[in-house]
C-alpha cells in the first residue's frame, strides 16, 4: 500500500479517487461547453445579430415595473370572475372540479354592489388588453436572453431557463385564449377555455411569483441607474447604449440609434391607450360603446326597446319558436312540490321593475330596466322559503351554460327577478322571451335565457 492509501485509509482512497473522477469530469464538462459556446447556430442564436443600442437593463426593468403592478391586478380579478361562477355549488357552476387546493379563496358570492361583477371583468378584461403592448415590449428587450447560447452552463441555469418557458409561455397561452374568448371564438378551441385559462393563470402567476422574486433587486437597482425624466428628454440622436451588463442583454456591438429610450416607452405607452379606448367602452356602455372597435365579434343587437347586446341568439341556440309560444310553460320544483305556470300567470302576480347590469366574462356589460317576478316569490309558492340553491334550465338543449345553479343569497335578493319585460316592453325572443333571470352581480352566463324549470333546494 502506497503513502497515500497508508494516509487515508482504504475508504478514504475511494472518496480521493472519486473526487478525482468529478474533478476530470468537470474539467471535460468544461471544455464541451467552452466549445459549444464558440460555435453558435446561425440567426438569432448569435448576440451579434442583437444589435439596437436602447435595450438593456433600464429599458426592461420599466417594463417589468409596470407589469409588476398589472399582473397580479390581472390575476386577482380573474379569481374573483372565478368565484362569482360559485362553483362550489357543483354541476355546471364548477368547470375545474379537480381544482383541490386552488379554490382555497373561493367564498359565496354576494349580490352587493350590484355592480361588483360588471367591476371586477371589466378590469380584468381591459387591463388585460391594456397590459399586450407591454408584455410584447418587456419580450422584445429581453429576447437576446430566449436566444441564450448554449441554452445552459448549470443545473441553476437549466432550472432557472425552464422556469422562463413557463413564465414567457404562460403569458402568451393567458392573453391568446383571453382574446379569443373576448372575440367569442372559444368554441374553436380544442379545449374548454373555462379550465384551461383556469390552470393556465396558476402556471403563469406561480413563475411570475418566482421570477419577479429573483429579479426584483436588479430590476430597482437598473431603475436607480438612470432618471425617468432624463431619457424622456433625450432624442433619437442623442441616445447612447447602457454600460455592459451581467445579463448581456446591453449589445456587445450596438448599430446606431434609429429610436430613443423615448420613443420606445412612447410607442407602447400609445398602443396601451389605443387599446384601453378601442375596448373600455364595451364595459362602460352607453355612448361609448360607440368607441369599442374590439368589441366582440357576433355582437347582435336587438331593436327598440331590446336594443343591446345579444352573445347568442335563439336560433343559434336551437330554440324553436313553437318552444316560446302560448304553450309554454315555467315548471317550478320543491321535493315532490310542482308548481305550473303560464306566462299570463306571471304576468298577473305582483311585479318589481329594477334597473340592473348584465356583465359579460368577455369584458362587455349593459345596464337595463327589467320587469318581473321576484325569485323569491317563486321560491315561497313551492314552499322554499328557505332554499339554499336553486337549479335553472334553460330550453336549450345543448351548450355550457344551458342550466345555471343560484345561492340563496341570489334567489332572495329583492332585485333578483325571472324577468318578462325589459325597458317597458316584452323581452325579445333573442334577449330570453318568454322569461329568463336577471340577478345583481350575476355573471351575464348565469342570468339563463328561455327558463323552463327551476328546482329549489334546502340544502
């Protein structure tokens, strides 16, 4: 046994012996990447090609300020557009029934404001909107790091680029199927736009969460770096590139400057509130809807008195109109308890006029004057007086939201009617003649259209 093994021992020897193998490897682990890193593919993957002197540091940390501030804005609303569905009222309230410990926060969802809901979507829709010019922004001064050669150096930088797949992809697949659910094309998705959107939030906000917790310190020291005030003095001609930074988003090679630090805020700054006045009248309504060019595709509209948006119409739907005519009838259920009524019965019991909000989770809302029978009144001529829920099923025999569920809080809301009339005048087959409900604070998909049954429960 030499020196050595007499030293450390025969175990020893093996940790030696194997410290030496790593070392080797490493070194060789070394030199393949120092290769690797020296021949780059061609195109986007080479920092010479990334050459505007304005991106670096500063530049991406006000980006990133803002969607720090708008993001979680963002997302707490879309919780809250999540709740107001009560899916913990089950069926076809709940589109996510796995959902576990996601629906932590989810409680009843109150009918006060009755604006709440028209509030709550019509911030996440917009802001949302508002919010695509700056993501694009925030990806464009970044995108010689989504180009990063060799894509890793260390298991650190494996994990940490892995969590940018999910953060940038996040954030394309959140604002993709937004605009397509906001332009009614969901049904085109291979996928339920309800659950997928659901989940794809969680993804999304958890890599916001980490990201902006890793970055956060270098993003208020680059914003410490340069004055707000000065760049937006500085012109085109006067723009200098950022000193060399750890990141190497600052080009190593930067061409003449073709736009200012300026002009770049000033052109995402512009398509923000192009988008923001295109698309706030939708939720506003009334005159401004006039403004609302993005509104969404298939926005019908009735006439006169029933002159405001229809999603769907009757035909679209698959009601008939033998289905709405004098034969129809409204079966109300309590247990063994049925009740039958005409639409003239209704007509002849006591009736409450409210003005009221429909609000859309595609953003849009209108506010109208509804006539009609309250909930409640419906519930005590079953006996129901205390019911806990209430099921409604539309004549739709197909689609989503073809029934809805109500919490007692809802049906016994005075303002909550099955109405018959809006604006002084019957309801329009496509606005949900002969009956449908409007409740305070409901989303638009739970205010069901054509009513046929509804069955109350205690519990």
């Amino acid at each position: 046994m030499d020196e050595k093994s007499r030293k450390y021992g025969i175990g020893d020897i093996r940790v030696w012996m194997a410290h030496g193998n790593v070392s080797a490897m490493s070194a060789g682990w070394g030199r393949a990447l120092q290769r690797v890193a020296e021949h780059p593919p061609p195109g986007p993957f080479r920092r010479r090609n990334w050459r505007s002197p304005i991106r670096g540091p500063w530049l991406t940390s006000v980006f990133g300020l803002v969607l720090l501030i708008g993001v979680p804005v963002v997302f707490l609303t879309g919780l809250l557009s999540y709740a107001a569905y009560n899916p913990g009222l089950g069926g076809a309230n709940d589109l996510t029934p796995d959902k576990g410990i996601l629906g932590f926060y989810l409680f009843d969802w109150p009918t006060e404001p009755l604006w709440l809901y028209r509030l709550t979507q019509g911030v996440h829709v917009t802001l949302g909107l508002v919010l695509v010019p700056v993501v694009l922004g925030k990806l464009w001064s970044v995108i010689p790091k989504l180009f990063d050669w060799p894509p890793f150096r260390s298991v650190a930088q494996l994990v940490e680029r892995l969590s940018l797949v999910l953060l940038v992809g996040g954030i394309v697949f959140e604002m993709a199927t937004g605009i397509l659910n906001i332009q009614l094309f969901y049904e085109v998705l291979p996928f339920s736009f309800y659950t997928a959107h659901f989940y794809g939030a969680w993804v999304f906000m958890a890599a916001f969460v980490v990201h902006s917790g890793i970055r956060f310190g270098r993003m208020v020291g680059s914003l410490r770096s340069r004055s707000l005030a000065a760049e937006l003095r500085t012109p085109t001609e006067s723009t200098q590139p950022e000193p060399p930074d750890p990141d190497d988003l600052v080009s190593p090679d930067p061409a003449p400057a073709t736009m200012s630090r300026r002009g770049a805020l000033g052109l995402v700054g512009a398509g923000s509130l192009s988008l923001f006045l295109l698309s706030v009248g939708d939720t506003l309504g009334g005159p401004f809807r006039r403004l609302a060019l993005l509104a969404p595709r298939g926005h019908t509209h009735g006439e006169g008195a029933n002159d405001f948006p229809i999603n769907k119409t009757a035909a679209e739907r698959g009601i008939r109109p033998d289905e709405t005519g004098p034969p129809w009838r409204l079966r109300l259920v309590n247990g063994p308890f049925t009740r039958v009524l005409s639409r003239e019965e209704l007509l002849d019991m006591e009736l409450h006029t409210y003005e009221l909000p429909i609000a859309c989770v595609e953003g849009w809302s209108t506010s109208q004057t509804w006539t009609g029978v309250r909930l409640g009144d419906l519930a005590r001529l079953t006996g129901a007086a205390d019911a806990a829920w209430v099921e409604v099923e539309s004549l739709e025999r197909e689609g989503t939201f073809r029934s809805a569920r109500l919490r007692g809080n809802q049906i016994f809301d005075r303002r909550s009617l099955l109405a018959l009339q809006v604006n002084g005048e019957d309801l329009s087959l496509d606005h949900g003649f002969p009956a449908r409900v409007i409740v305070p604070a409901n989303p638009g998909v739970h205010n069901t259209k054509w009513v046929s049954l509804m069955t109350f429960h205690d519990r």
